[in-house]
C-alpha cells in the first residue's frame, strides 16, 4: 500500500529542471531512502513534496490509512502538512533553553490554533495532563525520556535529532520527512538516530522517507532505497540492488 506516490515531477529554476521527471513511491510503513551526489535535485524533490516549491509539471499524490488518494500538487506547505506529512524543520526549531519535555508541549500547543475562549471553557488540566502523558510515551519511543527535564541545549548532537523526531510524532505526522539525519552527527549516535527511526517505524506505524548522505549507515536501516543524480531518478530497489546498481557505482565512485 502507497502513502506517496510521485509522478513525472518536474521543477525548474529558470530554464534549468532541478528535477527532471521524477517517480517515487513510498510505501506505507516503510523506511524509503533517496540517495545521490550534491546537486542531484533531493532537497527539491522534498521541497516540492512539502510545498515549499509548486512543481512545473508533475502529479504528487498523498494516500490515507484508508488508502484514498488525495491530489497534493502544488498545494500551501500548510495544508500539506496537516494531511500528515511532516519534514523536521517545518516544525519550529528547538528551542534551546526549554526543557526537552516542554519542546514536545510546544509543538502540541501551536498546532491547536484556537483562541483562548474555547480553551478556557474546556477542562484544560485534564488535557495538559492527557498532552504530558502522550508526550512521554514519545520520549519513551525516542529513548529521551530519563532526560524529559533537561534543557534542550545540553542534549547531544545525536539527541537533538531524535528530539526533532519526537517533535514530529507529536505533531501527529503520518510520513515523516527527515532531511540528512545524521549529518555532523558522530558514528555510534548516528546509528542510534538510525535504529531509533527503525523502532518507531516498527512501533508506531510511521513511515520515513529519508535524505542522507552516509550511506554506509543509512542502508542498513532501510527498506527501498532511490538513487538520484541530475534530476532524474537513475535506480532504485533494495539495498543491495542500489549499491550494486552500475550506474549508481559511476555517480559515486567513477567521475
Ligand atoms: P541536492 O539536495 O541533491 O544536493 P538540490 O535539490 O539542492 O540538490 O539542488 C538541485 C539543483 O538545483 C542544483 O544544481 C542546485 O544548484 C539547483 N537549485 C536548487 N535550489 C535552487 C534555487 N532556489 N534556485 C536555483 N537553483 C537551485
């Protein structure tokens, strides 16, 4: 069953098309990897897919649990975001000096949008509560949650990628986006954000599409893998295949 399917996407910038036609599927409940050397169009493919770009010519389709299709192209980051999807950073930036707790309140908070009468006239303890609980059972999953009272800034490198993660999963996202997960993160933490996506994938039924450029570590963590160069999707299949696939050997190791 698809969560994403995109369909012959095409972005120009100018008369250049960073993304020259591109197909990508992403499958519900799997971790989907997209690979390729700088320049290869990856960030705007992921732009395109979250709103910030509207695409020349194209079809970006997102499917629910139900697996109805709905037409996403070219539509407000906003609205793309509230079918589900979610890119780490379009969640406002951790705050630094807030408690790793409080940055999962926040996120909660903002994404309620209403005004102070209706929320006053609710029963706003139990909700807090109801919020606190459900933050933790996230930190719990992102193995933060010994560390819920410690202010943001002392977290380490690997740490405040997985509180980015758990920041996503308390906005309610279905397809979490994760943009270079372990850049400038050291080895041994950058597998635990890695096995940590796989855990959460597993147990909380949430799908991943990820960007990455550590591929040694990236593919042992992930289910499909797509290969990207000059705009184009040039391979895609398991792990294996991909890393054997010629032409991705030529991209990355033959120029
Ligand atoms: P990747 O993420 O794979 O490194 P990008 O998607 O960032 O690649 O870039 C793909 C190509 O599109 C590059 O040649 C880049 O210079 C170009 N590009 C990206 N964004 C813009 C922009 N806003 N204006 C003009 N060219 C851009």
């Amino acid at each position: 069953m698809l969560i994403l399917s995109a369909q012959g996407v095409v972005k120009k910038f100018g008369s250049f098309r960073a993304l020259d036609g591109v197909d990508v599927e992403v499958e519900r409940g799997k971790v989907t990897l997209i690979i390729g050397p700088n320049g290869s169009g990856k960030t705007t493919f992921v732009n395109v897919v979250t709103g910030v770009y509207k695409p020349d010519g194209g079809k970006l389709l997102y499917y629910t649990k139900e697996g109805k299709a709905v037409d996403i192209t070219g539509l407000p980051s906003h609205k793309i975001f509230e079918t589900g999807i979610v890119r780490t950073f379009q969640i406002p930036q951790v705050f630094q000096r807030l408690t790793v707790l409080e940055n999962l309140l926040v996120v909660a908070r903002g994404q309620r949008g209403e005004g102070l009468l209706p929320a006053l006239a609710r029963n706003w303890v139990r909700e807090e509560e109801e919020l606190a609980r459900r933050a933790f059972r996230i930190l719990k999953a992102v193995r933060l949650a010994d560390k819920w009272d410690r202010p943001a800034y002392l977290l380490s490198a690997g740490e405040m990628k997985l509180l980015e993660l758990a920041r996503a999963l308390m906005a309610g996202a279905d397809l979490i986006i994760l943009d270079e997960p372990i850049a400038g993160v050291p080895v041994d933490q950058a597998h635990e954000v890695f096995k940590t996506v796989r855990d959460i994938n597993q147990s909380q039924s949430v799908t991943f599409l990820v960007i990455e450029h550590r591929i040694d570590i990236a593919f042992r963590y992930v289910d499909y893998v797509y290969a990207m160069a000059s705009g184009r999707v040039i391979a895609r299949g398991l792990p294996d295949e991909v890393a054997s696939d010629p032409k991705v050997k030529e991209v990355y190791i033959g120029r």
